[in-house]
C-alpha cells in the first residue's frame, strides 16, 4: 500500500508556531564546526571521493528550466561515521549555482540516524559559500509548522508500506526567487541575489547519491534494493 503524505510530517501531534513566528532546528557551535568539514568533501562536487550516484539530469538543450519537481519515496538507510545516503531534485546554471532538496541521512551532518528533509545552495560549487539548511544565511523561512532539517516520522519498507512526497524548485517570475515545495505547502525561498546567475536553470535533476570514506564500503542509496515490478519497495 503507498501511503501519500497530505502534510509535510506525519504521525504525530505538532502545533502551529504563532502568528508571525517560525520554527528553527537549533544549530550548535559543533554543528557548525561538522557542516565545515562536510563542505569540504560535499557530495555534490563530482571530483569528491567515494561518492556514488544514481540521477537523472535534463541539460539546457531543451531549457532553460525555471522548475523541477519530483516524487519520492523516504526510506532510512543505515549510516556510519562519514557517510551519507540521500534522494533529491536539484536545479543548477553555470556549473557552480546549485540548490537541491530532498531527505537525506547523515549522522555527522544531524547527530542521530533518523531521515531529515534538507535543502542545500551554493555558488561556487561548495568551494567557499553555501551549506545545509539554515547553517549559514541564504534561505528565508516562511512556513510556521515545517522546517528545514526536521526528521520524518514515518520511512518506506521494502516490501511493505511505501511512504513519499512530493517536492519543487520553483522560480517566482518577478523576484526570480527560487521557492522551496514539499506536497505543494511552500516551505520558503532562497533570494535570486544570493547567486551569480540564476535568472533561470540551464539543468535540472532527480536522483540519489551516497558519500562514503575512502576504502569503506557505500551505505544503501534509497531501499538498498534494485527495481523490482514484483514489489512495491
């Protein structure tokens, strides 16, 4: 049975923040001191090591693109100490202004194993600017229940109850700001002056990536299983 989320988190009791307020993952100093180490090996660069990747990308030979959007499923991967699983949709121009969103699983990046909703910028290509969520300034937080960096409830079993949503990148044709979907409930939006050039996407994606130390083997991308018609995981 597929289980579609009608909101962002599921399975528990939450409260709305107050008028005028939003919720904000509580960001440490160590948090911070683990996000820079994460940065300098990101698993979005292509010339990092132990990186896998499974994706598909539409180049600007029919762009440019002011939207991607995608659905997919959320699973929980098991992680060790350096490592990272995720699933995601991305919009990119010049090769070095990205932003992507999806889940992801990161021990290091979040302190626990649990699958969180991310979202991620740069523009240079992790070089010196960009990160994770709301670890450095760039994204506007607009939604008073969900938040970057929150966990999910509930994840898929291969074989059993599958769970996913729906997320989106999309460009607001004045301000040419890039907002942040998850089951059409805008989450926020990242300014276009934050970038060196993205009045539009010359390549959009959708796909998942692991990150793994070097001579370690790759944790599970997605269910950790191939495609299979004979199941629904």
């Amino acid at each position: 049975m597929k289980k579609l989320l009608g909101t962002l988190f599921f399975g528990f009791d939450k409260d709305e923040c107050p008028k005028d307020t939003i919720p904000i993952r509580r960001t440490t100093k160590e948090d911070l001191i683990q996000e820079k180490q994460l940065r300098n090996s990101s698993i979005f660069t292509k010339d990092v090591s132990g990186l896998h990747v499974a994706e598909i990308g539409v180049s600007s030979k029919f762009g440019p693109y002011y939207e991607v959007k995608g659905r997919t499923s959320i699973y929980n991967p098991r992680v060790s100490k350096g490592q990272m699983s995720l699933s995601h949709v991305w919009v990119q121009n010049g090769g070095d202004n990205k932003i992507s969103a999806g889940w992801q699983v990161s021990s290091d990046l979040y302190g626990d194993n649990r699958t969180h909703f991310y979202a991620s910028w740069t523009t240079d290509n992790f070089h010196k600017t960009g990160c994770y969520n709301v670890r450095c300034p760039g994204f506007v937080h607009t939604n008073s229940y969900a938040y970057l960096g929150e966990s999910f409830q509930n994840s898929s079993v291969y074989g059993g109850p599958i769970y996913y949503f729906s997320t989106s990148i999309s460009q607001e044709p004045v301000y040419k700001d890039w907002w942040l979907y998850i089951n059409n409930i805008y989450i926020g939006y990242f300014r276009a002056k934050l970038f060196s050039n993205m009045n539009s996407a010359e390549k959009v994606g959708w796909g998942g990536r692991t990150l793994t130390p070097r001579g370690s083997s790759s944790p599970p991308m997605g269910s950790g299983h191939f495609p299979d018609t004979t199941r629904n995981g």
